[in-house]
C-alpha cells in the first residue's frame, strides 16, 4: 500500500435493536409476559377456543421457555418485538380461532408401533 | 404494552387513611401469605416469611413474575419493574406494601 495511508480500523460494534443493556432486555422480555399472561382469560374467551387457563399459561411458559437459552442482546429484541405483534394481533381480534388453535397445533405425529398402523403408513414391518 | 389488556374494575373506594380501610401489618403479611400459599409452585412445607423465591423455593425469573402478578391483583395496584426486581422474600413484599399502603411497618 502506498505509504501514508491509514489503515481505518472499523469499529466493530452491532447497533442496537432497543435495549442497550441486557438489563433493559431483560425487563423487556418480562414486561412481554406479563402481558400476554394478563390476556389469556380475554382470548379464551373472546376466540370461544377448546381451552383451559391453565392449558394456555403452560404454552405461554412453554414459548418462553424455548428462548431460555438466548443471550445476545438484539435477537432479544427481535423476538420481544414479534411476540408483542402476537399479542397485539391477537388482542385485537385480528386472528381468527385457527390462529390461536395454531399455536397448539402438534408439530410431531406419533409414530407408529405396531404392524397395522407401520402397514396403514405405507412403511416395510 | 397492554393498551387492550384488562379494564381493571375498581370496585373499592380509596379511603383516606390505612387503619380505616382495615389495613395493618397482620392483614396485609396474611395476604400475602394467602396468596404465595395458593401458588402452585411454592411447597408450603419450605415456605416461610423469609424464604428467598429464586434462591430456597427453586422459583426462576417468570415464576416470580407471576407471583408478583398475583399480588397486584390481590390489592389491587401495579408494582413497577425496578420495584418489582428488588422483592425476592415474602418479608420484602410485606414491607414494600406496607409503605406503599402507607400502613406501619414493624
């Protein structure tokens, strides 16, 4: 390099999201709970959905739980700020019951065991 | 965050003072006892007025959330963040009650 040029040695700090402490992250996230956790009787109610109370605080608890283990400060951010439009669409009756129902939906389908369910599935006993 | 959250209904009056509401440091300690006892996840064998939530009732960071949540409902007012953080003992809770209540504390 041509000498008298600086090499300019880039700041390598993320600009935040919102919080600029963990602290204020952290204080995010609980505000987010109480929240949500504040709705359910309304959403049970209002969406006429097959729930009990505490089937919806343990999936609550279970959706927040599934984050435990985040650290960084901004996908923090980002996931506070998505549960909050989830909760602000929700409030707002801007779902519909499969919305909410959704969230219960089971993700894994037992497999099966024994030879007619192996055999209904199309696989080899 | 929760513009459409609850309408709280304000059922009771305000009264002027503490003791003519019927509020002193036993009524208020047993309600917050009550309440702490109706917690699922406290065995009520462990728990006593100074038994730490996170640290001898094994409860985490939500857990005390809910708690907390339990409790303003129970009297009836909101306790805010940097308040909130600071309750980890039901002795805590009782005394930061009893100055918000503005009933003696003991």
């Amino acid at each position: 390099s041509t000498g008298g040029t600086l090499i300019r040695q880039a700041v390598k700090e993320a600009k935040p999201v919102f919080s600029a402490t963990s602290e204020d992250a952290r204080r995010r996230v609980l505000n987010l709970y109480r929240a949500w956790f504040r709705q359910l009787p309304y959403i049970i109610r209002e969406y006429d959905v097959p729930l009990t109370l505490p089937m919806c605080r343990r999936k609550l608890r279970e959706n927040f739980e599934k984050y435990r283990q985040v650290n960084d400060i901004r996908v923090i951010d980002l996931l506070v700020a998505k549960g909050q439009m989830e909760l602000v669409e929700t409030a707002h009756m801007w779902k519909q019951k499969t919305h909410v129902m959704d969230y219960f939906k089971q993700t894994v389908s037992p497999k099966p065991t024994d030879f007619l369910g192996k055999f209904f599935d199309g696989k080899e006993p | 965050i929760s513009q459409h959250a609850i309408q709280r209904c304000s059922q009771w009056r305000c009264y002027a003072s503490a003791s003519s509401a019927g509020l002193s440091q036993d009524k208020i300690t047993e309600r917050v006892m009550t309440v702490i006892k109706l917690f699922e996840k406290i065995s009520a064998e462990k728990l006593t007025i100074e038994s730490h939530f996170m640290k001898e009732l094994g409860l985490d960071s939500l857990d005390h959330v809910e708690l907390l949540m339990a409790i303003e409902d129970e009297f009836g007012f909101e306790i805010p963040d940097q308040d909130a953080e600071k309750l980890n003992k039901p002795s805590d809770i009782i005394k930061y009650l009893c100055e918000k209540m503005e009933v003696d504390y003991k």
